[in-house]
C-alpha cells in the first residue's frame, strides 16, 4: 500500500499506475535489484579466483583488508554488517586457506588484529586489478567525469544507508 500525493491509498503492483514521484523510486529499486544481483554473482566469481574454496561473502572482507589493513575483528565485523559468531567463522575460514592471518593487538593484549597474508595480498591484488581492468573495458565509452559522479553518488547512497 502506498499513499500518492492526493492522499489516496494505493497498492504498489496492482495495476494501478504509480504517481510521478513513485515511479522515480520504483525505477531506482529495479536497477538497484539488477545492479545488486549482478554484483553478488560478480563477487561469488571473484571469490572463486581468489581461492576455489572462498565463499563469496569473503570476498569483500578480504577487500576491506587489503583497503584499511590490520582490523580487530569487531570492527570487520560492524563494517561488513555481519555478527560476531559469523565474522570468527569467516575468519577462520579465511585463516585455513593461508589468507589472513592474526596477531595480537598492540593496544590491547586481550584482542587481536587482522591483516592479510602476502599470500593474501597478492591474490586479492591480482583480482581487484583484473575487476577494475573489467570496469575500464565496460565503461570505455563514458567519460571519466562520469565515472568519478556515479562513485560519487553510489558512496553518498551507502553513507545514507548506514544511518
């Protein structure tokens, strides 16, 4: 149910015409739903190339890895969106294929840090740098400005959502 701007309450899918300002947010969720679902099997396939093993839900850890560095495992965690239980099996996982690996925190001797292996490193490196080889190739005929406002926009799209 939703309500159009004349205060009528109408069912979103059910034939009736959506209002103007519904239709700019119902186009951005259908993009969104193809962009989402493009990505995820992306990510499973870029997992894959890392280690056959890797669940794809790594993968974008490792990536938070190789950007920030050594993390305690909280704040993957709280950055990935995940629970405490399935950040330590993520880990462990992670650790078993020789990927990441732990030490203690400096700061705190109680909690620890993760970091990637150079085994790691050098595996996240070669994919990120054959990803972005794709984005180059598929986005040759935008202009660089382009580029720059739709990560513009994506990253101002994520922050909001983080609130």
């Amino acid at each position: 149910m939703h309500e159009d701007g004349n205060g009528e309450v109408r069912r979103v899918g059910s034939g009736v015409a959506p209002s103007g300002a519904d239709q700019e947010y119902l186009s951005l969720e259908r993009e969104l739903t193809v962009l989402l679902r493009r990505a995820r099997a992306s990510q499973g396939e870029m997992a894959r190339e890392v280690h056959p093993d890797l669940e794809s839900a790594a993968y974008g850890l490792l990536v938070r890895l190789d950007e920030s560095g050594r993390q305690r495992a909280t704040e993957l965690a709280a950055y990935i969106g995940v629970g405490k239980a399935t950040m330590s099996r993520q880990l462990r996982a992670l650790e078993d294929l020789g990927l990441v690996a732990r030490e203690p925190d400096p700061a705190d001797g109680r909690a620890w840090l993760v970091h990637l292996t150079l085994e790691g490193r050098s595996r996240v490196g070669k994919v990120r740098e054959a990803r972005r080889a794709r984005y180059v190739s598929q986005l040759s005929h935008w202009d660089r400005q382009e580029v720059a406002e739709l990560a513009r926009l994506l990253r101002q799209l994520n922050q909001g959502m983080e609130k």
